[in-house]
C-alpha cells in the first residue's frame, strides 16, 4: 500500500527572536503550544511533527499532545523518537512510516539551517 501523503518541511520565524536564558544563567520554558515550531511537517489533516528550540537543543515531538511535554532532542535516531511520542499521534490512519519520516525530514532540515548559518 502506497502512503501518497506529500511531506513538506515548513519553517517558521515565529520563535527565532523570543530568548530563554534569563539573566544569562538559567534557561526557562518560554510559552509553548502546538504554534510554537521551528520547523514543521504535516503528517495528517490535524496534526505535525515539530521541531522547536529546546534547552540549548532543539526537541522534536507531535504538535497536539494529549500528554503533555513528550518529546526528544532532535539527536536521537527518528525511530527512537517516534516510539517514545507515538501515544500523542492521535489519528490512527497516520502511517508510523509517514512520521517516521517527518522526522528525519526535519533532523535533516535543522542540520542544514546549522550549517547555513555556519554553526553546523
């Protein structure tokens, strides 16, 4: 069975500018919802798979989250991603391959971001 569910990596600017060292010293959770992404790819009609600025990293993880706070570092392999926020998935007709996927779109897409700034 062929998935023809077209994968594109979005990015947003919305998060760029918004800090979360405080004072320099201590990171803090700046205000965070299903908006707040970097980069993003849409895996079904109401849900994505994120990438956002997290503690010095970058997490990855479902933008609807039933269970809060579920996500990983952009680090680890997009198979050990997926089983550790797959509960959030919601809709059951979103293939594992299908995010799987996502993921690795978005590993690739912030290492590209990295270099083209000359951070990667």
């Amino acid at each position: 069975m062929s998935d023809d569910f077209k994968l594109v990596v979005e990015q947003s600017t919305k998060v760029l500018g918004q800090r979360i060292l405080a004072g320099g010293a201590i990171e803090i959770t700046p205000p965070i919802d299903e908006d707040f992404w970097l980069l993003r790819v849409q895996v079904g009609h109401d849900q994505s798979v994120v990438l956002f600025p997290k503690f010095g990293t970058f997490g990855i993880g479902f933008a609807k989250e039933e269970d809060w706070n579920t996500n990983l570092p952009r680090s680890v392999s997009a198979q050990d991603i997926y089983a550790h926020i797959e509960h959030n998935k919601g809709n059951g007709d979103i293939p594992k391959e299908r995010c799987v996927r996502a993921i690795q779109m978005l590993q690739q897409g912030i290492q590209e971001l990295e270099e083209a700034s000359g951070r990667g």
